[in-house]
C-alpha cells in the first residue's frame, strides 16, 4: 500500500501543497495517478480531518472514501499522520509492505518509485528507502512487522523511529535530484 502524507499545513505556499498545479492536474492528483500506475494495490492519503478543500479534490479525484484517511490531530506533525496510517483499519486485506511518501514530492521520477518496489522486493524483511548522496531519503518502504509497530510508537518522529530500527534497513542510491 502507498501512503500519502498530506496533513501538513502548508503555511509557507499560503494554501495545501497538494492543491498546487501539477501539469495537467494537482500535485495531489499527480501522486495518487503515479502509484496507481506502479500497480500498487491501495493507495491511501492522510489529510487533516475537516480539510474541506482536500476532500472537495479528493471526491473530484475519484478516490474512494475508503482510501482516505483523517487525521484529528495534524498539529502534532508527520510522525502523527504516519501513526493514524499504521492504526487506520482500512486496509485491504493481504498487504505485506507499505511505502510512506511525502506529499511535497510530485517531481520523483517514476523510475525512482520503481527502483524502490524492486528494492523493496528483494528485501522484503527490510526496512527500503533510496539514498541520495548517501543521505537516506523518501519515500521509505515498511515490511508489515515494522509498520505495525509504528502504531503504538513512543518516538517522537520518523526519523527517530527508523534510526531505532536501523539494523532492519536497507538502501539504494540514486541520482533523482527529485529526493533532494
């Protein structure tokens, strides 16, 4: 399953990220066409709970209401979105892996993604992300036994969480200046 994080506020652009233009669509609408063209088999976005313009996109989007999921308290940050993700009981049943990405990342190649699924797949106990510079990057690929641990996390974000699982990590380089 993709996971894309759009609870952000977004104060900086003076309105949500994911509403931007992006060719022919949003930058929202872009995310949720590139995974679905890799085949995933759901993708779901976290939006702030009550964030009438998200869901006015997402319902012109046609994405399902059952792939949608409200976060209640987006002032807490990220690591919160990714923790409603990890307890959300939405998920299609039989998913092995889930792959965290940033809603602020419409220009990733799709090659990037694709090299993270194959990457992932040959390292399906491992936690996957792509590396640039040799900095570990997003999106980041989560087998089931390290995403549901995030659920009942007591770190204080991502990137602390997945430094205390760092012995279950694996990474890739890549050249996509989109990561930077």
């Amino acid at each position: 399953g993709a996971i894309i994080l759009g609870a952000g506020r977004s104060q900086r652009m003076g309105r949500p990220k994911l509403l931007l233009p992006w060719n022919a669509t949003t930058v929202l609408g872009h995310l949720i066409a590139q995974w679905q063209s890799l085949e995933v088999r759901q993708v779901a976005v976290v939006y702030a709970a009550g964030a009438r313009e998200i869901e006015e996109e997402l319902n012109r989007l046609g994405l399902a209401a059952n792939d949608r999921i409200p976060n209640p308290a987006p002032e807490r940050g990220m690591f919160s979105s990714i923790q409603c993700a990890a307890a959300w009981r939405g998920w299609t049943e039989g998913l092995t892996h889930w792959i965290l990405a940033l809603g602020d990342q419409p220009h990733l190649r799709t090659t990037t993604l694709e090299a993270l699924l194959q990457f992932g797949s040959a390292h399906p106990d491992k936690i996957c992300q792509p590396r640039r510079k040799g900095r570990r990057k997003h999106p980041v690929w989560l087998p089931e036994k390290v995403f549901a641990k995030l659920r009942d996390s007591s770190e204080s974000n991502l990137k602390d969480f997945l430094e205390a699982h760092a012995a279950e990590s694996a990474g890739f380089e890549s050249d996509d200046v989109g990561l930077d």
